[in-house]
C-alpha cells in the first residue's frame, strides 16, 4: 500500500511538472514592443453545423463511467489508426506503445529513449497519424531541450525506422512551457502548438514576437522540399511578411497543453495555461485564428499581467482561477460520439491538480454550461478521441481510460 501511494504521488509530481508551470518563477522584464497587425485569414470550408450543444439539463443527466483501456508508463499522448482498433499511446520516456484490439503489444512501435529528456517539462509530448493513415508523427524535447518533431512510415507490420525523417527543430531557452502537443487540422495540414519556452513570465516576450516560434500555433505541411522537412502553406497569415516566420499561423499563447479541431464545426479550441491565478479555455472558427493573437504575456486571461493589452486580442471562451484547487488546464475535445447522446456537442477538458474531467457548453452569445462529469483521474495529463468521436483520457498514473456510459 505505501509503494502504492507513492507510485501515485510521484505519477502526480511528474504531470504537474509536465504539465503545469501553472506558477512560473523569473524576473519580469520591460513590455515588449507593440504586437504586429495581423491580417484577415484565409476563408476555410468546414463541414455543416450541427444542432447546438446541450442544454443544461441534458448535461446534468449525463451518467459516465471510465472504462481501462490499458495501464503503461507515464503515458502523455495517444494517436488512433485510421481502423479505430488500434491505438498509439506515447510513454513520456521516449517510448511509443501499440494497443490494437484492447492488447498492449509488449514490443514498443519505436523506442525513442535514448534521445528523450525529461527534464522539467520534458519529454515525449505528442502523437499524429497522418490523415492517410501511412505515418505516425512524434514530438519530443531532446537532450539539448529542443523541441523535435519527426515522422516515420507505419502499417500492420508496424514503424520502419529507415522512412524516419526530421520535420522541425525548435531550440528551448529552459526546462519548462514546450507545448508540444500536435494534431492534423480539418485542412489536412499539422499543427503543432509551441509554449513560450520561458521558467515564468515570458521575459523575452517570445509569445508576442512573430520572429520567433515560441508562444504559436504552426501549421506545416509535412513534405520535406530541398533542406527543410516541411513546406509552409502558402495560406499562412504571415507569409512574405518581413521579419515574420511564415510557419506562426497565431500567436500569444503561453503554453498550449492540447488544443483540438471540432470535427463537426471545424472551431479550434486551445487549453493555455496560465501564470499565477488563471486558466482559459479559447475557442475561435478556423477562419478566425488565422493570425488571431491571445494575448499572452500582454494578459493571462481577461486580466492583465504586464504593459496595454494587444489590439484585437481573442479572449478566452471560458476560465477559471485557483482558488479551487485547479492550477493547470488540460485541454480536450467537443464530443461527437454516439456512445454519450447528452454530452454530443460539449467540450470535455480537465485539470493537472485535481484530476477532475468537466464539460461546458453553450451557443454563441449565450452564457456558457458547466458540468462536473464526477470522474477524478489523479495525474490527468491528456484526452484524445477516436475516428468516431469517443474520448479516452490518460494518466501518468499510467491509466489509458475510454469514457463510457455508466448505465
């Protein structure tokens, strides 16, 4: 029982260091200069807008359970193949493990150990599968505490280490706020979401600069063209714009740990950790975030922290302090499964400190729907869904949990 609890204790100690930087430490320094103007985004089709989210009543009868998937070591991300039966869940160490049919294949898909830091924040820290179902992307912080983004071939016989190839390498000033997470966007394209990479604050005003990837939302197409890894798509906000990386598609953000595509709507949704006293939950049409600035380190949240709030800055949908015994927001997805009919159309995110997963829901101009779903899972670090809607959670306790119904 103690070797119990303090497998638990210590599985909570390395999500809130993963995780959190929910109190961030530094110096402050002098405001940055004013936030560049960003232009109007592309115009991007997505799919017809279903009936509206549920209502408060609907939420309140929501009974769910959380079914075990598989139990691994400190697992951080999970990937779904394009059968649905066969899951990739990344161990923070560096490993990524296959469950196909509810079994733990004992051999891992790739062992990426020997390069992985996990220091502070680091680690393994996100998984994407191609929309063609052909690789597998990984991101991770290295032993120079860059963040590292690589892909490699995958089919039923599993990776080939010979297809791997570099995509991106972002060099990190410190052990904390990478980001990390990635995703393949309604467009086809992949998103990968940068923290500021400062211990606290953002001293250098990294999430404001758009000279620098840290503190961005990137969206890449993977081809590798002549030296570089990726491409840039040519429908980037800041592409040819002087002194700008073509690669930001926005900015402001403080530490990104998982952002999500509505798969019915195509909105993005973004959980941005806060400094000291806020968490928020951001969520705008994909038009909308073409260049779209959340604010961070002008404001945390609604609130100012430091210097004139930008121009046109988006604020959160949603956020709550820490007077609750919540520090750091884990960001989910809108469920559009089958399995939960009263949860279809809410966003369902958690918290590192108290491990509770909750939903909230509500139409444009209209106030917002709060539910505690009653599922604690301490050590809560991440969600992921499947092809069809459904949303798994996971732990660094080591738990991958499927959320079901509970009668």
């Amino acid at each position: 029982m103690a070797a119990a609890r303090r497998s638990r204790a210590a599985a909570l100690a390395a999500a809130l260091a993963l995780a959190a930087g929910a109190c961030g430490t530094g110096a402050d320094p002098s405001p940055p200069a004013a936030p560049t103007t960003v232009p109007a985004g592309p115009a991007t089709s997505t799919p017809a807008v279903p009936a509206g989210p549920p209502t408060q009543a609907e939420l309140d009868r929501v009974a769910v359970r959380l079914e075990r998937v598989a139990q691994l070591r400190e697992p951080v991300a999970l990937a779904v193949a394009g059968d649905d039966a066969t899951l990739y869940a990344g161990e923070r160490a560096g490993r990524v493990r296959v469950i196909r049919d509810g079994r733990l294949d004992p051999r891992p898909l790739l062992d990426l150990t020997a390069e992985v830091s996990v220091e502070g924040e680091g680690g393994l820290l996100g998984l994407a599968v191609a929309p063609d179902g052909r690789r597998l992307y990984v991101s991770f912080t290295d032993r120079r505490r860059a963040v590292r983004l690589i892909g490699v071939a995958v089919d039923a016989r599993g990776a080939d280490p010979a297809s791997r190839r570099e995509v991106l390498t972002v060099p990190q000033p410190s052990i904390r706020h990478h980001g990390g997470g990635i995703v393949f966007g309604p467009d086809g394209l992949l998103w990968l979401g940068l923290g500021d990479g400062s211990l606290g604050g953002d001293p250098a005003g990294a999430a404001q600069s758009l000279a620098t990837l840290r503190g961005k939302l990137l969206r890449l197409d993977p081809s590798p063209t002549g030296a570089r890894g990726y491409r840039v798509p040519a429908t980037n906000p800041f592409v040819g714009r002087r002194g700008a990386r073509p690669e930001i598609f926005a900015y402001g953000l403080r530490n990104p740990w998982r952002f999500s595509f509505d798969r019915a709507t195509g909105d993005l949704w973004i959980g941005d950790v806060g400094q000291f006293i806020v968490e928020e939950i951001d969520r705008v049409t994909l038009r909308r975030a073409a260049g779209a600035n959340f604010g961070w380190n002008r404001l945390e949240g609604r609130r100012r922290y430091r210097g004139r709030p930008p121009p046109g800055a988006v604020p959160p949908l949603h956020q709550y302090n820490h007077d609750d015994g919540r520090c750091a927001v884990v960001g989910g997805h809108v469920y559009r499964g089958t399995r939960l009919r009263g949860l279809q159309g809410a966003y369902v995110y958690g918290d590192v400190c108290d491990g509770r997963v909750r939903a909230l829901a509500g139409a444009r101009g209209r106030p917002l729907r709060h539910r505690d779903l009653g599922l604690r899972l301490p050590g809560l670090v991440s969600f992921a869904e499947s092809r069809t809607g459904e949303l798994y959670a996971l732990t660094l306790a080591g738990g991958v949990h499927r959320l079901a119904p509970a009668v």
